[in-house]
C-alpha cells in the first residue's frame, strides 16, 4: 500500500486493475480500508480516500455539502485517470457514494452501501439538533477526535471485532481534526436520498451488520426497496463497522459483486 498526499484529495492505494474507490464513514479515514486493500488488491486498483479535511485532505473552503463532495469524489476520479469506478460507501460515505451514483452515473461501476442510510432521522424519533449536540459535546469542550477515538469505536462496533481490528478504526479515527468532524457532522444531518434513490442505475449492493445499532438492518432495507434490483446481505454477528468486523465477508461479497457489474 503507498500514500498519496499533497493534491486536493489524499488518498491510500493498492493493486492494479479496475478501480474500486472506498469512502470511510464519519469517524473513519482512508486506513479504515486497509483490510479491503489488501484483500481486494490482487484484482483491483483499490483507493481509499481522505474525506476533504480529513487525514492529509485539505479541507475545502467553506461548509461541507453533499454536491461539492460528488465533485471531490469526481475530481479523486480524475486525478487517478479512471473514467469510472466501483464506488464502496461506508455509513457517511455510503450517503456520499448515494449522490455520486446519481448525479455522476457515468463514473460509477457499481455502488456498494454499507451500514448506511437512505435519510438522517430514519427512526423518527431522532432530531438533527439533539444529534448534532450530542456529536459536538467533546469537540466544544475542546477535545480533538484522537481523545475519544476509542469510546466512539468502542459504542458502535459489533461485540465480536478483533482486538487489532478494533485498534485499526480508532487509530484512523485519530487522523481526524476536529474542525473536519465538525463539518460532517452538520452535512451528514441535511442527507435524504429517498426520493433520488429509485434513479439509480448502477448495479447495487447493500450490506449491513445484523447487530448494527446505529444504521440498523431495517435502514438498509429501506435503501434495497429503493434502488432498482438492489440486492440485500444482512451479516450475523456483525455491528456498525461491518468491513473492519467481518473482512473476509465483506471482500467475499465485493469481489462477486464487482464480477457481476462486469
């Protein structure tokens, strides 16, 4: 695996062949994907971003929103010289790769979400400000990501990760400065895709942790009954964090997934 630092977009990269682009969730980074590019590399060109702001990304100028992440996702895409790519999102970045797939269908493969949403609040009873208050906490009182990686993986990961699986997410959680998490967390409460989802084109999976608490199965259901010959995997055992949790799973499904968008 080789680090790519100092463009718009930084980014981690292994393997040679079609392109897969993994988008990591709201407390993760591009090493949140090593499992995926090792796996996955003898067959593709794996690349796993840094959220704009996050890790070596430098932030962009002005608030996050979900258009400008499309054009950062589209402009990852153009610097690697890929016209298309099998898009991977996980929990915020899977409500990313949901823009990308239909706003930019021509770059997109295949669209694999996992542990996301169709929309914030899905549960009905969740409000966007006691969320965003309760996520903003520890950032207002001065604390960086690094100083609650492991209390935040620890509340969503599934009760069966590996030790060095659970140590991997919180030290790319630690690659997060505050002020990126910050403006993530105000994007990530504006996402609703419900109504643009059934103009998805690209062939869809959606994977998800039978355990997962905070995009729970019947969120990733919802997504499936919304994307035209989606197709669903529910995962036993496994909570929010499901590629970090179950690998070998997660691969397995991949690498079929992106054999039959081919």
């Amino acid at each position: 695996m080789r680090d790519v630092d100092g463009g718009p977009i930084a980014w981690r990269e292994s393997g040679v062949g079609e392109a897969v682009v993994f988008l990591h969730g709201l407390g993760g980074s591009r090493t949140a994907w090593d499992a995926q590019l090792e796996g996955l590399s003898p067959e593709y060109r794996c690349v796993a971003w840094d959220a704009p702001g996050y890790g070596a990304s430098p932030p962009l100028p002005g608030a996050w929103a979900f258009p400008r992440l499309v054009e950062a996702v589209e402009g990852l895409l153009d610097t690697l010289g890929e016209p298309a790519a099998h898009v991977v999102g996980l929990s915020l970045g899977g409500m990313v790769a949901q823009h990308v797939a239909v706003a930019a269908p021509d770059r997109v493969r295949s669209l694999t979400l996992i542990s996301s949403s169709p929309a914030f609040g899905l549960d009905g009873t969740t409000t966007a400000e006691a969320w965003r208050r309760a996520r903003l906490e520890p950032l207002d009182a001065g604390r960086e990501p690094a100083d609650f990686a492991e209390q935040v993986i620890g509340a969503i990961a599934g009760p069966g990760i590996e030790p060095r699986a659970f140590a991997g997410q919180c030290a790319a959680m630690t690659r997060i400065p505050g002020a990126a998490l910050r403006q993530a967390i105000d994007c990530l409460v504006s996402h609703d895709a419900r109504a643009m989802l059934p103009r998805v084109t690209a062939r869809t999976l959606v994977l998800v942790g039978a355990l997962d608490e905070e995009t729970p199965p019947s969120y990733a259901r919802t997504i499936a009954e919304l994307v035209p010959g989606a197709r669903l995997v529910v995962v036993p055992g496994a909570g929010h964090l499901l590629p970090a949790e179950a690998p070998a799973t997660v691969n397995a499904h991949l690498r079929a997934h992106f054999q039959e968008a081919r």
